[in-house]
C-alpha cells in the first residue's frame, strides 16, 4: 500500500528557504522554492539555497512546484533547480510575474517558459494528488495558501499569512473557504511559525496608512523612508501618503523600481502619473516635496541608510532637517544595526522615525490569535509548525495545545526528517539529506564548512605566509626565508616578531631536510604547526598560515636554474 510523506527540506529551525515535499506513491508534490539572506557569520556568501539532493534524485517524480507568494523565502531559489530540470512552476499572477523576474537574471533558467497562473478557483489533479488553492493574507497581494489532496486525506500548508479583518479585497483571507476545507479530513496543517512567539496582533493596515499619512504631513522637509520593494502593501501607503501630501517619490535600487513596476503593470499598485521620478528630477525641486524610498540590497535598507548618515552612499547623505522614516520591521539580529544607525543619523543632522516606535505591532505573519483561529478553522488532526526558528516553532506547539491538540500530534521536526503515515498515524521514518547550499559569485554549493572557517579565521587574526626556497638534493636552504602578513600584525611596529618568525621558519625547514624523508606535505605541515605556536606564544593569535616552498638544483646549468613551485 501506498503511503503518504511530508518531508520538510528546507525552512524549519531558520528563517527563510522554504521547500517542502508532499509525497504518495510515486508523486511527489514542492511547495515553495526559497532562498535565505545570509547571516553575519556566512562571510562573502551571497544567498543560501536549500540542498535539492533529494528533489535531484527523484526528479522524475516531481509533479510541479507550487509557490504561495512573491518573496524571495518562497521563489528565491527557483532558478537553481528549474535551470537543470524542465518542472511545471503554479502561482498566482503576481506571484509568477515576480518569479520570471527572478530567473531572467539567471543564466541557466533565463530559457524557462513553463509557468502556471492559477488563483482560489483552480484544481489541478494528478493521479493520486489534487491541489487546490484559498486566499491568505500578506503583505504582498495574491498570496495562497495549498492544499493537497490525498488518499488519506488533506495537508494543508499556509505559507506566510496573517488575518485582518480590515484588509483591501487583493489581501483579504477567504474564511468561508477554510470553514469548506475544514470540513473534510485535514490530516496535517503545515503553518506559519515566523510570528508565534508574539501575543500581538498586528495593527490594522489602514492604522499603519494613517500612522504613515501623518508623519508625512507632520514633516517639512525631506522625507527617507526605508522599506522593503516586496512589500507591496507599504509601498502603497507610502505612494498614497505622497500623493496626499504633494510630493513626488523617488525609488532606489533597480529591484524596487521593477517591482513596482510589475505591480502596477498588474493592477496592484496604483501610482498617480508623474508620482515617480528620478534622483537627477528631484535634484531641481525644494526638499519639502520630496520622500526617497530606500530599499536596500537583499530587502535589507538598514545599512544603506548607514552608508547615507556617514556620508558613503554614491547619491544621498543625510542632512540637516531630513528625516529618516523607517517602515519595516527588522530581523533581531540587526537589532544592533538598528540602534548604531539611529545614533550615525541623528549625527549627522536628521531625525528619526519608525513604525516600530508607535505602539502599533506591524508583521506580515501571524500572531498567537491568528495561529489558532486557522487550527479552529481547519480542525487539523496533526500540526507541522514551519517556518521559524525552533523557538518559534516551539512556541507555536505551545500554541496549538492551548486549543486542544494533543502533544503527540504536534510535530518539531528538522530540515530532512520525513513524516510517513502509517496505519492512521505519523511517524517519523529514516531521515533524506537536507542542509545549506551556499552560493557564493557564480560558485554554488562550493563553499563549505571548511572555507566559511577559513574566512572566519582570517576575517578574524588575519594571514600569516612564509615563503621558502630549498635545495632538495643537497638538503639545504638557498636563501633567507620571507614572511609577511596581512590583517595580523602592524609590519613596521613588529619587526623583531617577524625575524624571530623566520628563525623559527629556518629551523623546521632544516630539521624536516636532515632528519626526515623528504616529504612536501610533512615539510609543509611542521612549517605551519611551529610557526602557529611560535605566534600563539608571542600574540594569542591564531591567523590563518600560508607555506609557500619552492625548488631549485643549483647543479643545473645557470639558465635551467628556475625556481619550482612544490606540488
């Protein structure tokens, strides 16, 4: 008998990267196809992608991959995976229209044709799998939520979602439809963990318009608001509040400008004409009529305004009487970021605002209320917190007992855990590979853990390299060794620690010739292993050591006698 698996790959015990697998027989169902932003310890790493090993190996099982919304959590890594393998992709208008957007500036998926719209109305049927589709709310329009038909009855997965009760008609949830949904056997809710921890609820989004509207009227001179460009329902608060407030509005960043652009090609942002114009127009004009948005590399607009204040950004830099108007709600890790750019702003002559100073709670997933009103909705036999770090989805079993559901069908589980039904329950059977593929220029998945400690190490005590020429034959060294580093020592103030260093040099090169075989790997690992505690010894530092050892045969006639790299 045929058995049904949800294995979550990627999107538990983190943020972002969401993708999972919905399996019965020899169909396999993706939902969601994310990347992640890295973290500060992932140094150099542009975007993290889930490892897709195990949608690789069963390729030919794979049915379609079915997005819920337009970011890069739920579409980022797209074009990793449709590069290489030609797999159907479903979403909603907007939803597709942001995801070709995305793989036009890929190489290996810019080709792709093989795009689906599909809205609250659509099923698809496959042979044992039916998907259908509800309308959540975000904060970006055209987000839904999936459910998948099975034999042995519904999985439903949310994606991001919220409710609010005063939600324009392109945002609002569709409850009449969850009550049908709930009506048949759910026997799994994957659900949003991103918020769980909160007791909150998010402020209504016409409060958080009015909070914008009176901040613009409020102010007289020039108005820099940060926000995120995939954040469409702020983005168009701040379109209308300009408008209302005579000013134009000038977009940074070419990802905002083709956002925003698709968004009102489709309808879902409604820009006045001549509302948007260029940093060179808004040059000519007085700073009471101007309002720059600030979006940021990567969604992340906070250390651009860093670069402003300091005077390092290629355009703007914050002046007297300007202020900085942030609306979007950063991650805790830049909790730091946040306060140094306050101080960096005000420094440098401006004010500064955010929506998170009002006493209005603004997210764009749900709160603790919200959570269980969809459990209510739905009456799940068994929940799948997901996407959230595990404090979070911890948070939200926590959450999910308050209405009733017994702990032994709330399941925590990790990245590569799969969840087989077995004779009218889950249990968990032998684990798939799941893990982070980084990417990293035009590199993917060729930095590991070794290179990122590498990094961290030099990010760190900096690079130590010592160079060294020898005669093999005659077991000798030919000349004086050289040392040098970079990010560990101030040369000119630490002389005497670098000729002691190439004492120390000296003396494992000669030992490793007259006392041992001749080994380049042997000679290579002393030279490191002595200088590392000789600098331990006198700095307390680690810095990553380079051992450079090249060959010479002064036999040889003068004109041969070219020095040769070791292998």
């Amino acid at each position: 008998m045929e058995s049904l698996k949800i294995i979550p790959l990627s999107g538990l015990r983190e943020n972002g990267k969401n993708l999972y697998a919905v399996e019965y027989g020899s169909e396999i169902i993706l939902l969601d196809c994310g990347l992640q932003y890295p973290e500060s310890e992932f140094l150099g790493i542009d975007v993290v992608i889930p490892d897709l090993t195990y949608i690789q190996e069963n390729i030919d099982r794979v049915q379609g991959i079915f997005l819920t919304h337009g970011h890069a959590d739920a579409i980022g890594a797209l074009p990793y995976l449709i590069g290489n393998y030609d797999i159907p992709v479903f979403g909603s208008k907007l939803t597709l229209e942001l995801a070709k957007m995305v793989i036009r500036h890929d190489k290996r998926s810019r080709k792709f044709t093989d795009f689906h719209v599909v809205d609250a109305q659509t099923a698809i049927d496959f042979q044992n799998l039916s998907i259908s589709f509800f309308k959540t709310t975000h904060s970006i329009p055209d987000s839904l939520g999936i459910v998948v038909q099975t034999p042995v009855g519904q999985v439903v997965y949310t994606g991001d979602f919220k409710f609010d009760q005063s939600a324009l008609p392109a945002y609002q949830s569709d409850y009449q439809r969850l009550a049908d949904i709930g009506r048949e056997p759910v026997v799994a809710l994957l659900s949003d963990s991103a918020n769980a921890e909160s007791p909150y609820p998010a402020a209504d989004e016409r409060d958080i318009y009015t909070y914008i509207l009176e901040t613009f009227e409020a102010h007289t001179g020039r108005i820099i608001v940060a926000s995120v460009a995939s954040n469409i329902q702020r983005m168009q608060q701040i379109f209308t509040a300009a408008t209302k407030t005579d000013r134009k509005v000038v977009l940074t960043g070419q990802d905002a400008i083709r956002i925003v652009r698709v968004a009102i090609k489709l309808g879902y942002l409604q820009v006045p004409e001549e509302l948007l114009i260029t940093a060179r127009e808004a040059e000519k004009m007085a700073k009471d009529k101007i309002v720059i948005v600030e979006t940021g590399r990567m969604g992340e607009p906070i250390k651009i305004l860093q670069k402003m204040a300091h005077s390092h950004h290629h355009f703007y830099h914050i002046e007297t009487g300007d202020l900085v108007f942030i609306t979007t709600t950063p991650s805790h890790a830049m909790e730091t970021t946040v306060a140094k750019t306050r101080d960096a702003i005000f420094r440098a002559g401006g004010e500064v605002k955010a929506l998170a100073d009002s006493k209005m709670y603004t997210s764009g997933h749900a709160s603790k209320n919200d959570l269980q009103l969809m459990i209510n909705l739905l009456h799940p036999q068994n929940v799948i917190p997901v996407q959230g770090e595990y404090r979070l989805l911890n948070a939200h079993a926590q959450i999910a007992q308050e209405v009733g559901l017994d702990k032994e069908h709330i399941f925590i589980l990790k990245n590569g855990d799969v969840l087989s039904w077995e004779k009218g329950e889950f249990h968990l059977a032998p684990a798939v590979q799941a893990g982070n593929t980084m990417i990293d220029g035009m590199g993917i998945g060729d930095i590991g853990t070794i290179v990122l400690r590498d990094r961290q190490l030099l990010s760190q005590d900096g690079v130590f390299v010592a160079v060294v020429t020898i005669d093999r034959k005659k077991r000798k060294i030919i000349s004086r060794p050289k040392v040098t580093a970079r990010g560990f020592v101030y040369l000119r103030d630490n002389k005497q620690l670098l000729n002691d260093s190439i004492e120390v040099v000296t003396k494992a090169v000669q030992n490793n010739l007259e006392h041992k075989d001749f080994d380049w790997a042997e000679l290579k690992q002393d030279v490191r292993e002595d200088v590392n505690h000789f600098l331990w010894e006198q700095t307390k530092r680690h810095p990553v050591i380079l051992t450079v050892v090249m060959e010479v045969n002064q036999n040889r006639h003068r004109n041969h006698n070219k020095p040769q790299k070791s292998k």
